[in-house]
C-alpha cells in the first residue's frame, strides 16, 4: 500500500506546510476487517485537537476531487499527534533526541535484548550511540542503524 502513502504525502504535504506544521509519519493499515489512514503530524509547541481537525478536512476534501479513486476501499481517515511516544524516523527526529530517554528494537538481538531504552548520546548514518543503565552500572551501547526495526521517544519511569 505503499501508493497510497505517496499520494497521501503529496497531498497533504502543501497543507501542512501553509500552516507550518511538520507530517511525520503516515500508516496505511488493515485492523480487524477495517482500513485505516492514519496521519500524524506536529509543531513546536505541539499540535491542538483544531488544528488536526482542520488538515483532516483538508486532506479529506482533496482526497475525494481525485478520479479515479486512489484508495479504493471503504478506511477511517485519522490525523493526530504523534504523541509523547514520538516515534524517530528521520534524520531530523533522531537529531531533535539527542539528550532524550529514547526506546529502540531490534531485529537481532543486543546485550541480549530485543529492545532497550537509554539516553541517545550521539548517532551518524551508520550507528546510535545510547547511554543504557544495566542494573547499576550505566554503560554506552553502540548499536547498528541497520539492526533498529523501530525508534521511539520514551517516557522514563
């Protein structure tokens, strides 16, 4: 479905730049026996109920001008926060954490973990350094960008 996120990014990629709101990330995505069209976006400060309300009309108004359809099938269209839990995705995010508590899974285990949470030190195109406490002992983890299936901000408890 990766078409679908295309056109949705072309689309609502000149809405959300005239009112200075950043798109970070979009999901197309079968639950149960619904689609879902799920786009999350933000600005410094944070996003407002209102202001997601009004690219979801936006979006929604120029999605139905397009013949023939580009999506098909019957979807609930969501735009929303990313949330505190933002996930990392691009040069920009991962750059916008350095300093920040963040959680990361793998594909193939770290330390023996499949996931892990810490502070991001530093990261380049290759690796993410992380400062990890492991029991009592704070240790700095340096992890391959290839083996991170996903990167998120993280709440520390």
């Amino acid at each position: 479905m990766s078409s679908v996120v295309e056109t949705v990014t072309e689309l609502v990629t000149p809405i959300l730049k005239e009112q200075n709101f950043e798109l970070v990330d979009i999901e197309f995505v079968k639950e149960g026996k619904n689609w879902f069209l799920r786009v999350f976006i933000d600005k410094t400060g944070g996003i407002d109920i209102e202001e997601c309300a009004f690219v979801s009309e936006q979006l929604s108004e120029r999605l139905d001008a397009i013949e023939p359809d580009p999506i098909p099938q019957a979807y609930f269209l969501e735009v929303s926060s990313p949330g505190a839990e933002r996930p990392l995705k691009k040069e920009a995010d991962y750059e916008n954490a350095v300093g920040e508590y963040i959680h990361l899974s793998f594909y193939q285990a770290v330390e023996g973990e499949k996931q892990i949470e810490g502070t991001l030190k530093s990261f380049d195109k290759e690796t993410v350094t992380l400062t990890v406490k492991i029991k009592t002992r704070t240790k700095e983890l340096v992890i391959d960008r290839k083996n991170i299936a996903k990167a998120r901000l993280a709440i520390k408890f």
